[in-house]
C-alpha cells in the first residue's frame, strides 16, 4: 500500500511527540504543623517524631508533618482544643488527658482494663469496637478531631517516692502527681493529687510541692531527671497497665486529603506502633539499668496494694458508669472483648520469667 501524505503526516507527528520532552505537572506539597504532649528531650517526642517520618517518606513528600514539641504554640493540656479549632493541624498525645472533658476517653489506658495488657486494648480498639465509642465520645465532646490509636505502652510504675511504699496507707495525705482516672484511684487511697504535664513534674518534686509522683517508663523518666530528686522507684501499679498514644488531626485537614495519603496515614500509624514497641523494649531496659546505676532502687509494689487498686477501681467505675453512660458503654464493650481474648491469653500464653530465671541469674526488685 501507497503511503499517503495523511499516513506520512501522522507518523511524524507521533515520532516528534516521542521525541519531545515530557511536561511533569508540578507535585502538590500538603505541610502540617503538628505538636506534641512531650517535651522534645523525652522519647515520647521522639516516639511523634518517628510518626511523622514514616508519613513523610511514604508519601514520597507529598505530605509532610512537622512536630513541635509540647509548649511551641500552646501547653500539653491545651492540644485537644487547639487541633480542633485549627490552631495545629494535628498532635500527637495520649487521651487520658481530655478527661476533663468527658471521663469516658480516659478508659483507653487507666485502670486493670479487666485484665488486658496494652496490646491487647488495642485490639479491642481496632476490632472490638473502640474505634466507633470514640468517634461517639468526640462527637459529645463537641471536637473536631480525626484521631489514631497506636504504641502499646508497657506497664507503668506506682511512681517516684522519697521511701519505700509498703502499704496503701502511706499514700494518706502525700502530695502526688497522676493523670485521668487515676487521679481517681490515688485520690481515694488518700492522696492529694495534682494533675501536672510531664515537663513539670520533677520541678514539683524538687521544690517539695509534690510528695511522689509517676509519670511513663525508665527512659522519659530519666530525662525529665527523676533520678536528680527521688532514689526510691516502685514498680508495677494498675492505674495505668495499658495505655497507648493518640495521633490526632484536625478533621477538615484530614478529610481535605486524597484517598492515598489516608491510607498512608493509617498504615504509618500501623507501622510506628510496631516500631515503637520495639524500640520501647531496647530503650527502656538500657536506661533502666542506667538509673540503677545513678543510685536508683527499684521495689515492686507489694500485692496487698495492687488487690487494693483493684477493689477501689470496682467502686469507682460504678459511680462512674451512674453518671455517665459513655463511660458505661466504653466499660461493657472492653469486658466482652477481655473476657474473651483475655481467656484465650492467658490459657495459651507461655510463663517466659521461668525460661528467663533457668538461664540468667536475676537480680528481682524487692518486695
């Protein structure tokens, strides 16, 4: 067949379009100014910092999170309010500490949580229905916040003490630092307790305005310094056994995002909870063993307390659940789900300190 000037005239046409430089459409950049509850020296910082960078880089910069650390634009308490409002496009926190703004939220860590371990909280967050009681709380709370569960927090200590805690009555009339329902829990063992952000705890202790306080692990608790104020750590408590952080955005921000950079951000939450739980385990038993080093005595909390935790616990969330049928809600939900999955744990799971005490000659904390 003849070519034709029409055939002739089209076949130039496609071999100078192949040959033309490719025009790269601009790539959109979405910039959010995140803060979080944590001073920028503590880990937990650190722990916000790491979310941001997984986002960062699977976005492939597309989207990219700045965190400040709790205090650059407003106070750690103030975070809730501020996301919502859009003072910051998001934070990074735990919820324990919007309880002042319904008790209910503070259930996702404070307490014996019917026997789950942090981990398993979570599952019941993401599978046993916590993920809607929250979105219901927030909608009663009147904020607009898109928030992520995520890093299940070890078991955190009683607290930091000038001598040995023995027994329950010692905590009659000792000035004493914890947050959400556990100020609850201390209250009703007899403490006057104060409510203060992380950042301002071992200043409290230094001036004697506190008598003890807890705070989260031994590596957020050696840099905020501790050590420098109390030689005297109890370990073990059921105030806070399974508690975990809040990623939270501003609801129009998020939901003004492309399908795909949602999905980034749960997946990277996804991937930071892993990562922090095992970054958790590496650094808190190095600083650990730091702060025995700086002169530290570690006890565990004798059992006569823990049983009483557990009694004062009962009473107060029946009072509770009578005032507000959130907590209630969020209360039934966790006990089907604990009474299940607990069952299945603890029928199944291995006792790993046998294991630990047949090879390594372990140095306990005192009774």
């Amino acid at each position: 067949m003849k070519p034709t000037r029409r055939t002739f005239m089209a076949g130039a046409a496609a071999s100078a379009a192949l040959a033309a430089p490719a025009v790269v459409k601009a790539q959109q950049v979405t910039s959010l100014r995140f803060q979080s509850t944590w001073p920028a020296n503590d880990i937990f910082h650190e722990y916000a910092q790491d979310f941001a960078k997984k986002v960062n880089e699977m976005s492939e910069g597309r989207l990219r999170i700045e965190v400040l650390p709790a205090g650059a634009v407003v106070r750690a308490f103030d975070l809730l309010d501020a996301v919502s409002s859009g003072t910051l496009d998001g934070g990074h926190g735990v919820v324990a500490y919007w309880y002042g703004k319904n008790t209910a939220v503070a259930l996702w860590g404070s307490g014996p949580s019917f026997g789950m371990d942090p981990n398993m909280l979570l599952a019941w967050h993401e599978y046993g229905g916590g993920k809607e009681l929250l979105k219901e709380i927030q909608k009663a709370m009147g904020v607009n916040v898109t928030s992520f569960m995520y890093g299940p927090m070890p078991t955190q200590p009683l607290g930091w003490f000038k001598k040995p805690v023995t027994r329950a009555e010692d905590f009659k009339g000792l000035k004493f630092r914890t947050v959400g329902l556990a100020i609850d829990m201390f209250s009703a063992m007899g403490a006057a307790v104060n409510a203060l952000p992380g950042g301002e705890i071992v200043p409290a202790l230094d001036r004697g305005l506190l008598d003890g306080a807890e705070f989260n692990n031994a590596s957020s608790d050696r840099s905020l310094g501790f050590q420098d104020v109390s030689k005297i750590c109890m370990l073990q408590s059921f105030h806070q056994s399974a508690e975990q952080f809040e990623v939270m955005f501003n609801t129009g921000k998020y939901e003004a995002l492309p399908n795909d950079l949602k999905a980034v951000i749960r997946y990277a939450t996804q991937a930071a909870s892993a990562d922090m739980s095992w970054k958790a385990i590496d650094r808190y038993s190095k600083d650990y063993i730091e702060q025995q080093k700086a002169g530290v005595k570690f006890y565990k909390t004798p059992d006569a307390i823990l049983r009483d935790q557990l009694k004062i616990w009962d009473e107060m969330i029946a009072k509770r659940s009578a005032e507000n049928p959130l907590f209630k809600k969020v209360l039934d939900s966790q006990k089907a789900f604990a009474q299940r999955s607990g069952r299945w744990q603890n029928d199944t799971t291995i006792d790993y300190r046998m294991a630990y005490n047949h090879y390594f000659a372990q140095s306990k904390p005192k009774a």
